[in-house]
C-alpha cells in the first residue's frame, strides 16, 4: 500500500509538471493584469519546490535497489519505464525545466529527458535527483531577476523584454 502511495505521488508530480508546461504555451492578454510580485511568487514556488522535495526523495529512498528495474508488464503497462528511468526521467525534466529558467542549456547527458545512460545504480539515480532538485532551487533563487534575459516562451505568457525570471 505505501508503494502505491509513492508511485502514486511521483506520477501525479510528473503530470503536474507537463500540465503546468502545456498551461505555459497558452497566450495571456496581461494589460488588464495586476502586476506581479516576484518575492511572493518566489516564496510561493520554494514552498512548492520544499513540499515536493521531501515526498519524492523519502519514496525513492525507500525502493529497495534491487527493485529499481520494475516495470509491471502484465496487459497495457508492457514496455513502460522502470522505477528507476522513471526518476531519471523526472530528475533529467527538472535539469531542463531549471536550464530554461536560468537562460542556460540543459545538460547534455540529460538526453531526451532520459537522463544519462551512466547513471545505473540507486546511488547514483538519487545523487542525480539530488542535484536535479538542486538546480530547481538555484532557478527559484534567481525568480524576479531581469538579467541575463530568459526566452518569453514557453516558460512565460509575457512578451519578450516584460519576462522576469
């Protein structure tokens, strides 16, 4: 029962990432806007970025090693990714979606949001998860800067030149 409350967890914050992405492309009128508050937004999403932390990473620690390559593989979940791509899939997105934020690019190891095909063990899944929300953390710390400039889109329903961080 508490392994499908884990899995449960690191799937519904995998969807909330794509839906928060897909939510970013939209277009938003803004002069009809109040103007935001980068401090508060910042709280805001370190609160969020905390909160996320500390259900993930106690879930991944507690996965047993040896049971890092399940993948059910009964009826329509044949060829789904293991425990362990599936963090190295979440820990390479917040590689990207910090990369984004900072104007920098992403790592190159992170492959197509696989992550790196180095990374085997549990050990070396949770250091790279680590560092992963490590980076999401110095991207929150730079929200509300002005410079280096940040694309407009897809992170940012503001013009190019009105995007903070």
């Amino acid at each position: 029962m508490q392994k499908v409350k884990w899995i449960t967890i690191l799937a519904v914050w995998l969807t909330a990432g794509n839906l928060l992405a897909q939510a970013g492309r939209q277009v938003v009128d803004t002069k009809d806007m109040a103007p935001r508050d980068a401090q508060r937004e910042k709280h805001a999403l370190q609160a969020l970025l905390r909160i996320a932390e500390k259900e993930i990473i106690p879930a991944v620690e507690a996965m047993p090693a040896d049971k890092f390559g399940f993948a059910p593989t009964d009826g329509e979940f044949k060829g789904v990714r293991t425990f362990g791509q599936m963090v190295k899939h979440l820990s390479a997105t917040n590689y990207f979606l910090a990369a984004v934020a900072l104007g920098e690019q992403p790592p190159a190891d992170a492959g197509d949001e696989l992550g790196p095909e180095t990374v085997r063990t549990k050990a070396e899944i949770l250091n790279y998860l680590d560092g992963s929300f490590a980076q999401l953390y110095r991207a929150t710390e730079a929200i509300g800067q002005t410079t280096p400039s940040v694309n407009a889109s897809p992170i940012s329903p503001l013009k190019q030149g009105e995007v903070t961080r």
